[in-house]
C-alpha cells in the first residue's frame, strides 16, 4: 500500500504507471462480522455502541469484475447508514448480502462473514474490470452510492426504481471505509479539484440525497421563494439542504438542537432558526401518545419567523419524533418529502390534516445516476460547500459512528483510510482559496 500512497502524492505518476502498480491480496477494512449479529440483542438502540462492534482488520481482496473498478481510498465518511449497520439496525446487514449474492456470479463475491461498510469515499482508480473505458488509472475520484443493475425496464426512466437497486456499503459489500473500494465503474465522479481528499469524501451520499429530496422533480421540486423547514438543518443531511434552499432563493426555517448548531445555521446564512431544545417542544406525551398542543405552538412559531407563512415544504428525516409535527406544519397543498426514520420507522399522524389540506407526502431515497452527477457538479462549481466538522483516523472509526449515532456531531464526520494526514490531495489551490472561509464554515465553530 506504501508503494500506492506514494504515486498518489507524487502528483505526476502517469496512467501506465498506476496500472502497473502492484496490488496487495490483502488490504486494511472496517468490518462487522456476521457471527456478532445478535451482540446488542436486548439494549435499546441508544445503548447500542459501533465500538464494540466495528473491526478494523486485513480482509481479502475481491476480485474486479466487468464493469468494476478497484480504488484506492484516501478519505471516506461516517453516515448513518453504517450506525445502523453497527448496530445491526432495522435489520443485520448480512441479509442484504447473502440475497445479493445469490442474484449472479458476478455478486455472489459480496456474501461473506464480513461487510465492508462505508458509502462515501474519495480516492484514485487503481483497476477496472471489462468493458470500462471513460476511467483511467489514476484519475482522481469520488463515489455516489447507487448501485443498480438495469437489466429490468424498470430503472431506465429513474434508476431508483430498477429492482436489484441497492446502495454500496450498506446492502453490498467492500464499501469505502477501507484503503481499497470495489465499486461499479459507473458510480465513479470527478473529484473537486480544490478540496482536501476528507473535505472530497464527505459530501457524496447526503448531498446527492438532499438534491433528489429537495431539488429535483422526483422528490420536493424546490423553486425560488418557497419556505422550507428543514429538521436537523445543520447536520449531515440537512446542512447541504440548507445550503441547497439558500442558492435557489428559498427560505429555510432551520431545526436544530443546540446553539452551537444554530450558530452553524446563521454561518450559512440562514435567518431562521429554531432550537427545539431550548424551545422545548415534545410532540409525544408517552411513546404512544402524541401531542397536538404541540404542533401548533411548533406551527404558530414558524408564522412567527416567517411572518404568517406555513412552510410549502418539509424537510422531514427523523421520522416518528417528528412526523405528526411535520405533516401538521406544511401549508395546504404543502408537500413533505421524507427520506429517513432515524427516530423510529413507525411514523404516525393525523390523516385530516393530509386529506383534508390536500398536502403530499413523498418519498425519497438516495438519487439516481444524473440527480448525483448534478449535485457533485454543485460541489465542483463551489455553489455548495463540504460541510466537514472533524476527522478520525481509520483506527477510530468506532468513536467517529458512535458521535454519529448520539448526534453528538456537526454537519459531516470524516475519516482518513490511505491519507496519512489532512489537508492533502488540492490540485486547484487558486479556486480553493477562494472558497476557503466557506469551506470552513463547520470547522470553525
């Protein structure tokens, strides 16, 4: 790997000279293994700790299949698809792999007593199977997590839809949080030239997400002089839809938990901020009753910041703690558009407030090829910026998800794989220091 990591630095290694590279049988990975899925049976999910359960260790490398690509990784990131993973959440992680391997030859590699985790990564192209042509050895890359194979009809309108669609690192297996990625060809984008390799890592996954979800005509279809509220705003996810709400000339009302992430909120520019901790809004009673008190002292203080307006759009991902509320919120003809569950999966509202005000509850997950290509173009163009906190080394990885998992965490949490230090990797240094307050708008509170 040392003879890797110093072709990479060298800055001037040719195409031929990265293809001939030797590659180890054998390469540094964060894992959990399918013997310890039962090792939180019994804890609530706040108990359950990615430091006991997360492994870094050597693990076999696979082999490069037609039309995959074998990178080597310098950065990657936490999401919280990997605390679920850690934790063995909704479900063990190693179901998703023995059904994927069981789909063709090619897959059946992924289903193994181990699983590679991590859907982010930046890094270079060491190998590519048969029939990839557009990625060189040693081009400098980012990864978007679909993976899809688009043999059915289905996914050629919105690859989100095609059937054997799953997301790298998380339902496959040899994901980014490693010094090797095995990745299909087609998930690689251009690395932004004038970002660090743990600034490049961090925003693939809930930036491409936060543009299907709030931008693009699949999900919300933001447009200039909507009000959006925006749960979680300074975190990983809503800190780019934040962003996102801000360059399209729409409002954002910011939901946070503390003031050092509102501060975060007004660093991006957004006026409007709600801490719902120091407001103390609790929209359960107990863990079966919710509270409708409480959504309209939440509603009545959005009109109050926005002048009277309820919100056209709601940025919803938390799930059961929030939903009742965000479904009361959205003006009528509103729409909620919703991605995730991180509270609880059985969400729970009151239909009146939906049929009755004809509002919409969308759908989203992840994007497809183009909405990803789209958002990483916003971070190439410097119109979104990475929203990098703190960086762990690889051998920290637990702490890193379990930060992630108590929410102690702003914005996203970094992880070094091959680079051995931060700050390295910007081939456009001009650009960069153009942009550098921006960048470091989250590392500086």
């Amino acid at each position: 790997m040392q003879q890797i990591l110093d072709a990479i630095t060298a800055g001037d290694t040719t195409a031929e000279e990265f293809a001939a590279l030797p590659v180890p049988d054998h390469y540094r990975a964060v894992t959990v293994h399918k013997d310890e899925a039962t090792m939180f049976e019994g804890l609530a999910s706040r108990d359950k700790d990615p430091r006991k359960s997360l492994h870094v260790e050597d693990v076999p490398l696979p082999e490069v299949g037609p039309g995959e690509a074998l990178v080597a990784v310098m950065a990657s990131a936490i999401n919280y698809n990997t605390v679920w993973t850690s934790i063995f959440e909704p479900v063990s992680t190693f179901g998703f792999l023995e059904r994927y391997g069981r789909t063709s030859p090619l897959a059946a590699k992924h289903d193994q007593p181990y699983h590679v985790v991590g859907s982010d990564l930046a890094g270079v192209v060491l190998r590519t199977g048969a029939g990839v042509h557009t990625w060189k050895p040693g081009t400098e890359v980012v990864a978007h997590c679909l993976s899809v194979e688009l043999e059915a009809p289905d996914g050629h309108n919105d690859t989100m839809l095609d059937p054997e669609q799953r997301i790298w690192g998380f339902e496959t297996n040899f994901g980014g949080l490693a010094h090797l990625a095995l990745v299909k060809a087609n998930q690689l984008m251009p690395k932004p030239a004038h970002l660090t390799w743990e600034e490049a890592a961090s925003p693939g996954l809930v930036n491409s997400t936060a543009y299907r979800q709030l931008i693009s005509k699949n999900g919300a279809g933001l447009k200039l002089g909507d009000t959006v509220l925006i749960w979680g705003a300074s975190g990983g996810l809503g800190s780019y839809a934040t962003q996102m709400a801000l360059a399209a000339g729409a409002t954002p009302v910011c939901v946070v938990s503390s003031p050092e992430k509102a501060e975060i909120c007004h660093a991006m520019g957004a006026e409007l901020v709600i801490d719902r901790r120091a407001e103390d809004y609790t929209f359960w009673k107990d863990e079966t009753t919710q509270d409708p008190k409480e959504w309209r002292r939440f509603g009545a203080r959005i009109r109050e910041l926005t002048g009277g307006r309820d919100v056209d759009i709601v940025f919803e991902h938390p799930g059961r703690e929030t939903f009742g509320a965000s479904v009361f919120a959205a003006r009528k003809g509103g729409t909620i558009v919703t991605c995730a569950s991180t509270s609880g999966y059985m969400h729970e509202y009151d239909n009146r407030y939906l049929w009755m005000n004809l509002k919409r509850i969308v759908g989203s997950h992840f994007a497809n090829y183009r909405e990803a290509w789209e958002a990483n173009d916003l971070i190439n163009r410097g119109l979104i910026q990475p929203t990098l906190s703190k960086v762990y080394g690889l051998d920290d990885v637990g702490q890193a998800a379990n930060d992630v998992h108590l929410n102690l965490h702003q914005g996203k949490v970094g992880v070094l794989c091959l680079a051995p230090e931060e700050g390295m990797g910007v081939r456009d240094a001009a650009r960069r220091e153009a942009l550098l307050p921006l960048i470091n708008r989250f590392r500086d509170v």
